[in-house]
C-alpha cells in the first residue's frame, strides 16, 4: 500500500532542511505562533501559498525561550494581512511537454523519441483589504493544482 499521508511518508532525503546537525525531525515550524508540527512525524503539517507568506524566519543557534521546543531550529512563518487598501495577486505555473526540452537521454537512445506527456498546472491568488477601516481587516489566499498524466 503507497499514499502520502502523515503516517506513511518517505523522510528519507525529502528536502528538509537539517539545522544545526540535527533530524528533520528537530525541527519547529509555527504559524503566527501557532504550532504546525504534524504529529506522525514531527514535520510541516501546513504550507501556506507562497504569495500568502509575508516572512519566513530560522532561529538556529541562541534561541530564547519562545523557541524552546526545536533541538534543530525553530521556522516561524508570518502570514501577510489586509490592510487599509484593496490588494490582492494571481499566478499560474505552467508545465507542459510543449513548453519544455526534450530529455538528453531521449536523444541518446532516439533522436526521435517524443518528449514525456504531461501537464501541471499550479495557480492561486491572494486578497486583502478593509472591512472597517483602521480597525478591522481581512486577508485569503487560494492554491490549487492539476496534473494530467496522458497514458
């Protein structure tokens, strides 16, 4: 049985980063302060989307109290928030076999092998604003993917 739920996933070389030569497991992730460990494996249970990330911090070495809990190093994540005037973005990240080379190894066996068929399209948006201004604001943000494997 494969999946890529909290209790099965790979760890092994899964592009965390190891701080201060600890496990990936070391390490605390916060969002505005609020715990975001996922329980299984003591990783990031949440990524925000990344136009909706206003600073990401790493406290590695001389930590205070506030960062206790992390023997490898503490990632705080701040989200952005709305503010006195509309804001807001869009974006899309295109993959396609129409859009990308063909792979060297292809042209080594076959210069006329086609290209890999697929397509991933990764899009979102952010907005914000007033609801009553100076006291009140609001802040959402959108992420979504499709990938299409052709058979």
């Amino acid at each position: 049985m494969s999946g890529n739920n909290a209790i099965e996933r790979n760890t092994y070389n899964s592009g965390i980063a190891s701080i201060n030569g600890n496990r990936e497991q070391g390490n605390n992730y916060t969002i505005e302060g609020a715990e975001d460990n996922e329980p299984q494996n003591n990783l990031i249970g949440y990524n925000p989307a990344p136009d909706a990330i206003a600073e990401v911090r790493v406290v590695s070495a001389n930590a205070n109290a506030t960062y206790g809990n992390a023997s490898g190093g503490a990632i705080v994540t701040i989200l952005k928030s709305g503010t006195n005037h509309f804001h807001g973005s869009l974006y899309d990240l295109l993959q396609n076999e129409k859009l990308d080379a063909n792979s060297w190894i292809n042209g080594l066996s076959n210069p006329v092998t086609p290209k890999n068929s697929y397509t991933q399209n990764i899009f979102g948006g952010t907005f914000g604003g007033p609801v009553v201004r100076n006291k009140l604001f609001f802040f959402g943000d959108y992420e979504a993917y499709a990938i299409i494997l052709a058979a």
